[in-house]
C-alpha cells in the first residue's frame, strides 16, 4: 500500500484488510449492509467513521485531498463466478461494476480494486497497474487466482512490514533491520543522527529523479561526492539542509531534554 493519511475501504464485509493493515491516521469503512455496519460500530477503532450506504455514490460525492488511499472490494461480477447464486445480501450488476469503475478513475488519489479478472475490468482498467495472487477460498479447488488492480506508482509503503515479495524476502529485510537497530543503537546519538541526514538525502534525492529520469543539476550537486564534485559547487557543511535533512527535521521537532547527552556517551 502507498502511503497515506486517510485509509477509504469500501465493500468492508468483514474487512479483512482493514483488519491487518497499519492504522492510518483516520478510516472510512462503508458497506450498504445495515448488519454489517452495525458490527463496524460496536468494533471499530476510534479513529474510524463507519459509513452504511452504497459505495457508489459515497464514493462519487466525497470531497478528496489527494492523500486518501481507496479499497474496493465489491462483490464479484457474476461473469467471473462458477457458482450463480447470490453470495451477499447485496450484489452488484454489470452496470453498478461499470459506473463504480468510472467513478474511480476520477478519483484524485491512490486508489485499488480487488477481484477476478473478466473483460469488463480488463476493459475499464486497462491502464492501471495489475498484480495476479493466489488466493484461498471456501470450495474446491480451494485457491483461485484473484488481481488487485492500482492507479499509483509503488515508490514507498505505507507499512514496511510487508516490503518483500514472499515470506523469504521479508524474513531476510526482517534480519537486516534487526542488525541496522543494533549497529544504530550502539552508535553516539549524533553519529546516528548523521546516518539519518544521509539516508534522507538519499531518499530526497531519489525522489527528486526517479530511475529513467535525468538528475537535475540540483540533485546531482547534493548527491555528489567530494571526490568528483567540480570546483565550486557548495557541499557538505556549507550546503543549506534539504527539506527532509535531519538537521531540518530537529530543528522543527527538538529532541528531548537530555537525550542527546545521555545516549552519546
Ligand atoms: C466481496 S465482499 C467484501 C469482503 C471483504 N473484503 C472481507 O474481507 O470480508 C462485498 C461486500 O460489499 C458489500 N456491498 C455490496 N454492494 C455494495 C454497495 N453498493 N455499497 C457498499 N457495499 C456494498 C456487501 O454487503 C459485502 O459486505
């Protein structure tokens, strides 16, 4: 998931997502069941608005600020399912599944959709990004392949304990943050927070041209190491802090009495 400061999941059932994600700083849960809705009341986090109504329309009218993440996960379209009958007590028609996909084209911010794949959603969501999963159900054969569908770019992630594909990839990220922690923490607090500046000089810098994208001269004097800096460009001591330096970010947030002091000696 992108970052993200207001978390939207629509279709909630019983928000299997919702459930195991980060917690972000507020939470919309709609769902048009009234059942439903009536469970997210009594279960829901206080930072958590619990909407009963149709996602559709919800999801049309809302005011965005660009810093939402929407989920949808609407009931499957019949098309793709080997059984016909009804599974929820609201289902949704080809025309619901088209107007829901038109609406969240428009929408301003990151948004993702998960399902089975048919034409209708190949069709509609064509340029959106696209990953295939296997995903357990209730009958047999017991998996079948679902999609989430994305309109953003996966530059950072709003909850790094899922950086990796696999279990393997995120048990070995897992053993390297346990090393850095012990490494960081035995390190002087000021020598910690210069590893800080550099990683976010790092990460400002990538930002600024991502792969495929020509440095600007601006980053490349702030990447630049001094051996191949050319004579004249402003480094080190006499740069200004970028706006994400730690020396930027402690002058707007001062450390705690103290804590410098004790954890440098
Ligand atoms: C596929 S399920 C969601 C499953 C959910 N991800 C979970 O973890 O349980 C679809 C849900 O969408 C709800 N629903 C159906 N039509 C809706 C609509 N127009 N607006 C909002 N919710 C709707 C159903 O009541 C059902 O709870």
């Amino acid at each position: 998931m992108p970052p993200h400061e207001v978390y939207i999941e629509a279709f909630v059932g019983s928000g299997a997502i919702f459930r195991n994600k980060r917690p972000a700083k507020a939470s919309i849960v709609i769902d048009i069941d009234a059942d439903v809705a009536r469970y997210w009341r009594q279960h829901r986090p206080t930072s958590t608005t619990v909407i009963c109504g149709d996602a559709r329309s919800l999801l049309r009218d809302r005011t965005y600020t660009g810093r939402e993440l929407v989920y949808c996960d609407p009931p499957y379209p019949r098309s793709t399912r080997r059984w016909q009958f009804p599974l929820y007590r609201h289902e949704m028609t080809n025309r619901q599944h088209r107007e829901l996909l038109a609406t969240l084209k428009r929408l301003p911010c990151s948004v993702m959709i998960s399902g089975y794949r048919c034409a209708l959603y190949d069709r509609a969501l064509a340029a959106w990004h696209r990953i295939d999963y296997l995903a357990s159900i209730h009958r047999p054969p017991h998996f079948a392949v679902e999609s989430l569908w994305f309109n953003y770019e996966l530059q950072a992630l709003h909850d790094w304990r899922y950086l990796g594909n696999g279990f393997r990839e995120r048990e070995r990220i897992k053993r390297k943050q346990s090393r850095w922690r012990r490494r960081l923490s035995s390190m002087p607090a000021m020598e910690r927070l210069a590893m800080l500046d550099l990683l976010l000089e790092l990460a400002t810098s990538e930002a600024a041209s991502p792969p495929g994208r020509p440095e600007s001269s601006e980053t490349a004097s702030r990447t630049r190491s001094p051996k191949n800096s050319s004579p004249g460009s402003r480094q080190g001591r006499d740069r200004d802090p970028s706006p994400h330096s730690a020396i930027r970010f402690f002058s707007e947030h001062p450390p705690p009495p103290g804590m410098l002091e004790r954890s440098s000696k």
